[in-house]
C-alpha cells in the first residue's frame, strides 16, 4: 500500500514495516501455539502489485511455521487477472501458504473446518459470505467462518449490497453451525455485535488518519465440546506505524505557535508517523513566519505531514512592515502586497509572510 503523505525515503520504509509486520505475526503464531493464521482478504492493495513486492511478501509468508490461508478480498479479487492465479504467485508460494478459492470446508485441526467466502469481483452483487452460510453443514464440527467486506450492523444507513448482513451470521451462531467469525475489510480492532464471536483484526499497519486501533493480529481460541464453549481473542500489536491527528489547534499569536511547537517535540516516533495539522485562527506575518519555520522542521522530522489550513487566516499589521525598516522601493512594493493581502490575495499573504521570515533570519545572523 502507498500513501501520498508520506516522502518516498518515509515510503520505502513503511513498505519495509509491512513485511516486518507478516515476520511478527509468524512469531506471534509460534509463540502461542496457533494451528494456523488466517488473512481475511486484501492481503494485497491490488492484483497489479509489482513483482519485487510480491516477491518479499511470500518470501515473509514462508518463515511463519503453520499453515496461511489467504481470502481474496475487494482489493485482490480472485478474477482472471487474480494476482493468487499469477505463474509469478504459484511458481513462489511456500505449500504452507493456501488460498481461500471457494467455499468448500478446510480441515485446519482435527474437528475444526474453515469456510471461506472469498470475493470473485470488485464489486459482486451481494456478500459472498450469504452464499457461503447458505452452504453451511448442519451443526457438529467446530467451525469458522472466513469473509469480508463492512458489516451493515457498523453502517446501516449505508446502501450497499456488499454489506456482510450480521441476521444470518447470528443465526447460524445461534444454531451451532458456526462458532466463530473472522472478517476482514474494517482497518481497525473491532468486535462487531454481542456474541463474542465477530471480529475484525484490522489492519497490521495504520494507513490512515482516522482509523481508531489498527496494527493488530488477534489471537483467537476456541473450545468446542458438550459441555463447555468459548472463544478468547487477544489483540497482539504488530505494527509499529501511526497516523497521528492531534485534532483542531487554534492559533492567535506566537504563543500558541511555541505551544505547538513544545507538542509535537513531546511526539515520539516521528519517523515512524504521518501527521495531520489542522489549523485554525488569525495570525499577524510574524507569528506565520514563525509557524512556517516549525512547519518545515516539522516536515524534516516526521514521515509525513499533512497541513489543512483553511481555516487559518494571516493578516498584514501595519507594524510587521515597520518592523522591516523598508525604504523606497521595497517599502511601496511591501505596502502593495499587504494592501492585496488584506483583499483576499493568498499569493500576496505568502509573500509578505516569506519577506517577515527572511528579513528575521538575516537579523538573526
């Protein structure tokens, strides 16, 4: 996945954190004893992924020890131009790593079944998964349930037909012919319902601004008996990235900029994170001068920066002209873009708040 936030240096380096992440999970699934890992879909942005990442991503894949299965999802559909159908994915897939083609029952363990509904197309015209529980065997052998899309419990003023309807997947949780759920779509951490038993993973990586609690694989245990049923599921971090929103900041003066300033110096990580500013208030040219100089630092410390300043004006004061000790040519032409300034000239503003920055770092000298 790309982001356009990001420098291509910080790109290179994300990308490295999202095979990192795979190697995590591996261990994850060492170190706790899961029989299998289970990827639900959107395992890549696209099908026209270049050769070299999909090169890296099953060369990753191949150090998990147990058993991968990977459901094609919106993103990686399993169409003729499926990337799962490549010679390039066939010829390097370790034998461990199985893809979710059809709805037929996988034996994973001893008594357990995985049934996956995996997407054909972009844009089917209804949830694979009504197919796949329609399918369903009757109750007996633990099973799970493998799909992918949003959930019409999570967003029901949304018309969409590839909503995963939640009534038939609680029915037949109800009825004993499924136990457990695992989705895949949603990039954050999320427990869907009541029962306990639908959850989305989330993204390994963040990938973006608002998702609420990405860069987690979940742990998930099942017990499956005639007198005993549960289901535990523990988030495990594995990713190492944020996309960070402080939320709106309201700028009046320099004080406010050296507030900001002393915020995002307490940041960690910066390397590791995108940054949204949100920029409110009015600031006369020296102030803006000042937070431009921020800004670029900013820029040179973090991943990515993402400034929305609509909503910030900068206004020309009188007394950041005389400050400048202009004379002749310069004070008129000053005077002409403070005057297209205060009209609304946002190419004017810029330049005027240029003039105050530079003629601060020349008398600084």
């Amino acid at each position: 996945m790309t982001r356009s936030v990001l420098s291509d240096e910080a790109q290179a380096r994300f990308a490295d954190a999202r095979f990192g992440a795979i190697r995590k999970m591996g261990e994850i699934a060492r170190a706790t004893r899961c029989d299998f890992v289970l990827v639900c879909g959107d395992v890549f942005e696209s099908n026209q992924v270049d050769r070299r990442t999909l090169a890296r991503a099953l060369e990753a894949l191949g150090e998990i020890t147990v058993p991968v299965y990977l459901l094609p999802g919106n993103h990686d559909p399993l169409d003729a131009a499926s990337l799962f159908r490549s010679k390039a994915f066939t010829d390097g897939a370790p034998e461990h790593v199985v893809v979710l083609a059809d709805a037929t029952p996988h034996e994973v363990a001893t008594g357990v079944e995985l049934v996956a509904a995996p997407w054909h197309s972009r844009r089917p015209e209804a949830n694979p998964a009504l197919d796949a529980i329609a399918a369903l065997g009757a109750p007996g052998p633990l099973r799970i349930l493998a799909a992918h899309g949003g959930a019409d419990l999570l967003t029901p003023d949304r018309k969409d037909a590839t909503l995963l309807p939640m009534a038939p997947i609680e029915a037949a949780l109800a009825s004993g012919q499924l136990h457990y759920v695992a989705l895949g779509d949603r990039h954050s951490l999320t427990d869907v319902g009541s029962s306990g038993r639908v959850f989305y993973a989330g993204a390994p990586e963040a990938t973006d601004f608002e998702e609420v609690a990405p860069g987690f694989a979940l742990v998930v245990e099942l017990e499956h008996g005639s007198d005993r049923e549960a289901v535990r599921a523990e988030p495990h971090r594995v990713g190492s990235w944020r996309f960070a929103k402080p939320g709106p900041c309201v700028l009046d003066d320099e004080r406010d900029v050296e507030a900001l300033g002393e915020r995002l110096a307490e940041m960690g990580a910066k390397e590791r994170t995108a940054l949204r500013l949100e920029l409110a208030g009015r600031l006369d040219l020296r102030a803006a001068a000042r937070l431009e100089a921020l800004l670029d630092r900013t820029r040179d410390l973090f991943a990515g920066v993402d400034v929305r300043d609509a909503d910030l004006q900068v206004a020309a004061e009188e007394a950041d002209l005389a400050d400048l000790e202009l004379a002749g040519f310069a004070a008129r032409a000053a005077a002409q873009l403070r005057d297209d300034a205060s009209a609304g000239d946002d190419a004017a503003r810029d330049a005027l708040a240029l003039l105050v920055r530079l003629a601060g770092e020349e008398g600084a000298r």
